[in-house]
C-alpha cells in the first residue's frame, strides 16, 4: 500500500466514492490505502453525508499547524521493560523471539513504521536477522511495507488494520484446512475410521473459520461506528502509524 498523506486528489475520489454510494472498504481498495485511513478521514471531516474534499483538505492543513511539540522523553528502562514484555507476550502466540522482537519495537515505536537499517541499529542483530523475521511478519499480515520516496528504501508499518488483516490470513489458512481435510475424507472414504477422523477436522476448521469472519466483520463495523463517534482532535495524523 502507498504512504504518505493523503492527497488532495485522494479526497476528491473519497467524496466521489462516497457520492456513488461505495462503502469505505470499496473506497479502499480504490485508492489502495488502509481501510482505517478512509474511515477516519471521513469520520472527522463531516461523515458520510457531510464529507466534502477542499474543506476536508483545508481542515487538515490548519490541523498540522496547530499539533503540539512532542512529549517529553520517556524512561529508556521503563521502554526496555515494556518492550521485553510484549515479545514474551508475542512468543508465547508462536512466534520467534526475533520476529516478536521486531513486532514489539514496531508496536512501541510512536511512527509505527521503521526501515529495515533502522531495526538492525535498534536490535543490533544481523540484516539477515531482521529480513528473516519482516518476511514472517508480512506473511502472516501483521505489518505492511510502504516505499519512502524520500530515502529510496523500505519502511516496515504498524497501523489499526494490522491485526484485521492477520485475522483474516488465519481464517484463509482454516479454510484451506477445511476444503484438505474434506478432500482427504472422501478420498479414503466417507465411512472409514479415517475418512470419518479428517471430515470432523474439517468441519471443525470450517466452523472456525466462518465464525471468524463474522467476527472481524462485526468489530469492523464497531470500528468505523467509534471513529465516526470520535470527537475531531488536532493531534491525529493523516495516515495511521500506530495501533489505537
């Protein structure tokens, strides 16, 4: 997916999308941004029904002059303490203490997004270290890689849809479990010890997985729900950067 702000042009389509009825997944997938950056450009610059892109534009103009100066500098143990604790977390969900590493800096770094020399500095390991683990991430969908035009290499992103989109992957591979192991059953009988064993695995992972997807459906709807109740602020960038 592209970063970088959205464009004045990108606003135009949105109003266009929203003006043709398209629903903000549609106008997602139109411009090729993450859902969670059309839902929340439309929640704060007058919804649905009152979205309009040149006064949408304006107000972000004016909102990037009014952000306030950073915070203050955090306690590098406290940091450090938090990180470690998040990839115990993130190891205990299967994954290498390495990749949860580089998920856990990704997470608890305020840009949410790094380039792959940034995480080699951070983590002092090796580029075939942290290439292995990015590989993993992007595999199960849990980061995105954007082009930075400014510095000609990759950064590696964290936003609202991170863990939808893992969700979604695992619900995929379940479906996938489902239709092998039904293959399976007929293959060496419906009837048999066998057939009978892989066809309850394969009901199993389709009921898995159906209930899933009902699932990532429902908490996209509460999700897009909160953010058009969200009250506007001054400080939230453009483009997501870090889970909320």
């Amino acid at each position: 997916m592209p970063g970088g702000r959205l464009t004045h042009q990108d606003r135009r389509q949105i109003a266009d999308g929203l003006t043709q009825g398209l629903s903000p997944t549609e106008i997602a997938a139109r411009l090729n941004r993450p859902l969670s950056t059309i839902t929340r450009e439309v929640a704060r610059n007058g919804g649905p029904d009152g979205y309009q892109a040149d006064q949408a534009h304006q107000a972000t103009r004016d909102r990037a002059r009014r952000r306030p100066p950073p915070q203050g500098r955090r306690d590098p143990k406290t940091v450090g303490e938090l990180e470690e604790q998040f990839t115990t977390v993130m190891i205990d969900t299967g994954l290498s203490r390495m990749t949860a590493r580089v998920l856990a800096s990704l997470y608890l770094t305020d840009s949410g997004s790094l380039t792959a020399a940034e995480l080699t500095h951070k983590l002092q390991v090796s580029p075939a270290s942290i290439s292995k683990a990015i590989g993993e991430l992007e595999r199960q969908e849990l980061i995105r890689r954007e082009r930075d035009p400014r510095r000609r290499r990759d950064r590696y992103v964290i936003d609202a849809d991170a863990w939808f989109r893992g969700w979604l992957a695992s619900a995929r591979q379940n479906t996938r479990l489902a239709s092998f192991a039904h293959q399976g059953a007929a293959t060496l009988g419906a009837t048999s010890p066998a057939g009978i064993r892989l066809r309850d695995i394969g009901d199993f992972f389709d009921h898995v997985s159906h209930a899933m997807l009902q699932a990532a459906e429902q908490w996209r709807q509460a999700y897009e729900r909160s953010l058009r109740e969200r009250p506007p602020t001054g400080s939230q960038p453009d483009e997501p950067t870090h889970a909320r």
